[in-house]
C-alpha cells in the first residue's frame, strides 16, 4: 500500500517513511485507499523583518489588515543592522542576506544550535543578474561574488559567526516552497532535533525576471525574512487532506506568517498538489 501511494508525497518525505528513526509524534494512519502521515508540531517563537513591519504588535496589524505583503516606497528602504554579525563576514552579504542575517541574529531568539533550513523561492536574484552581466561583459566574475551567489550562502555566513557545525539545509521549490520548508522540519524533528529553525527570505525580482512571477498577486514586494522555531508537539498539524482543489493556490510564506498570527483561522492550505494543509489543533498561535 505504501509503495501505491507514495506518490503523493515529495520525494524527501518518502525517506521518512521508511525511515527507522519516525519517532511517536507522527502518526501513520491507514484508510482503505491510502496512506496519510500527519506531522504535529509546536511553534517555540518567530521574528520577521521587512522594511514596512518590524515589531510584533505591527505584525499583527498587517495579519488582520488583509494587505498582501508590506511595502515601503524603494527610496525610503534601509537595510537592518547586523551588528552582531563580524565586519569581515556582514561586508559579504547584500539587501536580502541582509534581512535574513538580523532576523537570524535577534536577541529575542537566541540561537542555541538548531538546525537551521534557509527556503527562498528566488534567491538574491539581483547578485545572480550582476554575475551574469560580469560574465557578458568580462568573460570572468568574481570569485567571492560567485561563492555568496549560492543558495546556502548566507546561513554558511550565520554559522562562521556563530562558529556552530549544525546542519545547514537550503531549499527552493517554486510556489510550494513554504510546504517544502515544513516538510523538512518535520522530517528533521522526526529525525530525533529537539528544535529547528526554519527561515524564509525573498526580495523584490529585478525588472528582467518578474515575467517569471505568475501567481495571482505578488507574492514578495518587498525584503522580507522569518524566522520560525519549531519543536516536536500538537500545536499544529501538517498533512494531506482529500477536498483540497486546483482553486487553492499554494501559500507563499507571508500567508503562513498570517496563518500563525491569527488563532481564529483553523487551516491553511499550503499546496493542492497532494492536498497539503496546516492545521491549528486548538487555539495555538505565536505572540
């Protein structure tokens, strides 16, 4: 029965489910036609930064004000300090690695080890469309420019300040990168961490890439990092569930920050593809 409906699953979730090491806080549960898994979590804290929303009481303004993303005219945007960031590592990072590393670097969550799974749909596209305009031009780019063009570059740059070796994980998976970066925490706490930070970043696409962009709204208008804490618990469930249709779109993760934000709302539906929702179990939401 398993091997009939794996496909329903990405291909990172099937390694769990013949996995040795699936702890109790997964539950298989086994219906006549398929196989379901559904993953509880808890939510330990959360930071977030944009140039618009920095605090939590406007976080919370922005969930219950409908907007699609905060946005600041491109004139009044000032990249956030990173103080604690040392000068020979922060030189390297650009607008969005930015955000990400003072989102990463608050003092409200201190870093403690976790592992850490850094998700952007696009990347610093702008670093990339640099490096490729190099290469027209001089036939070489730069080599340090080259090395932070990756996708796990900024989070190899948190953990040369942290001096930490914990696991590093970077993911892009298109519309459904917000499901992806769930995915592989629940895979990492079922895997045996007692906590996983799960970051997500995006920036405004250059001119020459926004074509690319097919969602309904634009998803990110703005510079935009978060930062989750998840741990093993009941708080919230992620599974597949049958009645989700091509009419939902996927969640971006500013719809998951919303989601978080406001108890009031029991699902979100982060993918139609395999039917994949977030569900609150009881009134649970991050403050």
């Amino acid at each position: 029965m398993v091997d009939q409906e794996c496909h329903r699953v990405t291909p990172a979730l099937r390694r769990v489910i013949f996995s040795r090491k699936v702890k109790t806080h997964i539950i298989r549960a086994l219906t006549f036609s398929s196989v379901v898994f559904m993953f509880a979590m808890n939510l330990q804290g959360w930071t977030a930064w944009t140039p618009a929303v920095e605090t939590p009481a406007a976080w919370a303004d922005w969930a219950r004000s409908g907007a699609v993303a905060p946005s600041v005219a491109a004139e009044e945007v000032c990249p956030p300090p990173i103080k604690e960031i040392p000068p020979l590592l922060r030189r390297r990072a650009e607008s969005m690695g930015r955000a990400l590393l003072h989102v990463l670097s608050r003092s409200e969550l201190p870093y403690a080890g976790q592992p850490l799974i850094l998700c952007s749909r696009w990347g610093e596209l702008p670093r990339s469309l640099a490096l490729q305009r190099e290469l027209a031009r001089d036939g070489q780019v730069s080599p340090q420019q080259f090395s932070m063009s990756v996708h796990n570059a900024i989070g190899g740059l948190f953990m040369m300040a942290q001096k930490a070796d914990a696991p590093l994980t970077a993911l892009a998976a298109a519309e459904e990168t917000a499901l992806a970066g769930l995915q592989e925490a629940a895979i990492q706490l079922a895997d045996g961490a007692a906590s996983v930070w799960l970051c997500f970043s995006e920036e405004p696409l250059p001119e020459e890439y926004r074509h690319l962009d097919t969602s309904p709204q634009p998803q990110h208008t703005d510079y935009f990092a978060l930062l989750l804490e998840l741990t093993a618990g009941e708080a919230f469930c992620l599974q597949p569930e049958t009645g989700v249709t091509a009419e939902h779109a996927p969640a971006s993760p500013l719809r998951l920050l919303r989601f978080l934000l406001l108890p009031e709302v029991e699902t979100l539906c982060l993918s139609p593809r395999g039917g994949w929702i977030l569900r609150r179990q009881n009134a649970a939401c991050i403050t």
